[in-house]
C-alpha cells in the first residue's frame, strides 16, 4: 500500500485531503458585549483569516478594567456547519497583544450567524456580537 492510497481486492482509493466549505463571509470586525469578571462589558472582535480547513484567527479586544485595554490573538476552530447555514466555532486564547495586568484569555465556543453577521456564545460569557 502507498501512502494517501486505500485499496483491496477489488478497487483502489486515491486520498486527497479536501477543502472545506467557504468560510471568507466571516472575516470582519464583530462589535457587542460580554458579561464580564470586572471592567467594561464591550468588546471587539476580529476575524482577521480562515483555512481551508476550519481554522480561525482572530483578534479580541476588551477593557478588563475602565479606560484598560487588553488585546489577544484567538485562535478557532469550526467544528459545526448547520444545515440552515449557522456556524459553530470554538475559541482559545494564544498570544497576548495588549497584556492586561491578569492575564487571563477569554476562552469560548458559539455560533456565527448563516448570514455572518453575528456571533452569539454558547453560555458562559454571554457574547453576543454583531458586524
């Protein structure tokens, strides 16, 4: 058997990894709340890329403490697309841009609207943000 290559007695499989559904609509600045531990509840966060394979990179901005600004690479993943078009996606935390004095990433998994237009969390920090 050759790598990428499935076969048997009777066929043989050529493996090719696939690209997956065209996520582009996402990229964009989402502006809203979240509920949080102290600070300010608004938030900004930006879709900077999406892979041909589900992953995201994004930028969050958020003010841990008033006129505080924190600011931190988010890195996704998809790891749903709905039917009627909603995508779910989950979020960590990777590398700090603006560091806060607790350093402590946001991280969270939601939905992005069909349209892209928003994305909702799943509970937690109650994220909701709108393009």
């Amino acid at each position: 058997m050759k790598k990428g290559t499935v076969t048997g007695d009777s066929y043989e499989f050529d493996l090719k990894k696939s690209s997956g559904a065209d996520l582009t609509y996402l990229i964009g600045e989402f502006n809203g709340t979240y509920t949080p531990e102290s600070g300010e509840n608004t938030v900004k966060f930006t879709v900077e890329d999406i892979g041909d394979h589900g992953d995201i990179q994004a930028v969050f901005e958020y003010e841990p403490k008033k006129g505080e600004k924190a600011c931190f690479i988010s890195n996704g993943q998809v790891t749903n697309i709905a039917p009627d078009g909603r995508v779910t996606a989950s979020f960590e935390g990777e590398d700090w841009i603006i560091e806060p004095d607790e350093k402590k990433f946001i991280d969270f998994d939601g939905v992005f609207a069909a349209d892209g237009r928003s994305f909702t969390e799943n509970g937690g920090h109650n994220i909701d943000l709108k393009k």
